[in-house]
C-alpha cells in the first residue's frame, strides 16, 4: 500500500492560528505512567494503525516518558480522557516535535482537537523559540493534515512509500469501533 507522509513545521510562534476553545480541560500529566500513556496510545492510535510503540515493555514506556522534554498533555471533558498530545523537546535540540496527537473514537468531531493542538502548539513553543514540527500520514485520521495546516503548521516536506499495512487496525481491542 503508498503511504503519504507529510511534514509540518512552524518556525515561529508568531504562525499559530488558535483554534476556538472547546469544552474540556487539558492537563499536564506529570507522574510518569507507562499504564496511562500506553492507554492513551492505543485508545487514539488502534484505528489509525498506530503500531510503533505496542511492542514496548513497561520500560522502555517508562524510559521514554521520564526523560527531559518530553510531556503528556490531555484533554479532559468532564472527567473522561478525550484527546492527548504528546511533546517531545528531547530528541533534537532546540525543537519539539508532536510525537503524538489525536482524540479518542468518542470525541471525534467536537471540535476538541483543534483547541487541544493550540494549547500543545503554545507549550510546545514555551519549550523552544526555535521550531515546532509534526508528521502524519495517509493512515492517520482524516482530518489531521487539515488540522495541523489550520493551526499554521506549513508544510515542508511529503514521502510516498510502499509498505505493508495489516488490513484490519490493531485498534484498542478488535472490533472497537465496530460496536
């Protein structure tokens, strides 16, 4: 199957459109907890062939999540994880890059996710005054690459390969989002 990857960047804070804000509360999840991120993870990812991270232990999650610059932040609608962005100012000095960003099954269509870039977008500039950058790909939701270019990340880059793509998402168990 081709793969379109596209790669986003903004090279000044001054380039964010902010999104409208939405009803939920987004939280910095402090406590380092392999459990929850692998949670978040999968519950956004398992539909979009999300699949880099599922044969990680519990310390290699551990690790990842307890260096330096990376951060998870999640929005909240009352009480229920919506959505996650996951910063990662570890890798490449002076950048952050989105590792991860998206919005579970549930909250699609809220409007959630473009008021949960904005505010990653900011942290993501508190933490660097240099670049801010991001990839997605055809297999990612349907509305990501829209998202990223609404909230003023401009595109520098795309790749086409071919891979081999499991016909079914691994998704948080199957047949998630058959129900």
């Amino acid at each position: 199957m081709d793969i379109t990857t596209w790669y986003l960047e903004q090279r000044t804070p001054d380039e964010l459109s902010p999104a409208r804000p939405a009803s939920v509360t987004v939280t910095r999840a402090e406590v380092v907890s392999p459990e929850f991120n692998r949670f978040l993870y999968t519950s956004v990812g398992g539909d979009w062939h999300w699949h880099d991270r599922l044969v990680w232990t519990w310390r290699q999650w551990q690790d990842w999540l307890a260096r330096p610059g990376v951060e998870t932040w999640v929005a909240y609608q009352r009480g229920t994880p919506a959505g996650y962005v996951e910063l990662d100012a570890a890798t490449h000095p002076g950048e952050v890059e989105i590792a991860y960003f998206g919005l579970l099954p549930a909250f699609v269509g809220q409007g959630i996710g473009g008021h949960l870039l904005t505010v990653g977008l900011r942290r993501a500039w508190e933490l660097t005054s240099e670049r801010v950058w991001v990839h997605t790909c055809s297999l990612d939701g349907p509305a990501a690459l829209a998202n990223y270019q609404a909230r003023g990340l401009t595109l520098y880059r795309t790749e086409t390969t071919d891979e081999a793509v499991p016909s079914v998402a691994p998704g948080p168990w199957p047949g998630a989002r058959d129900q």
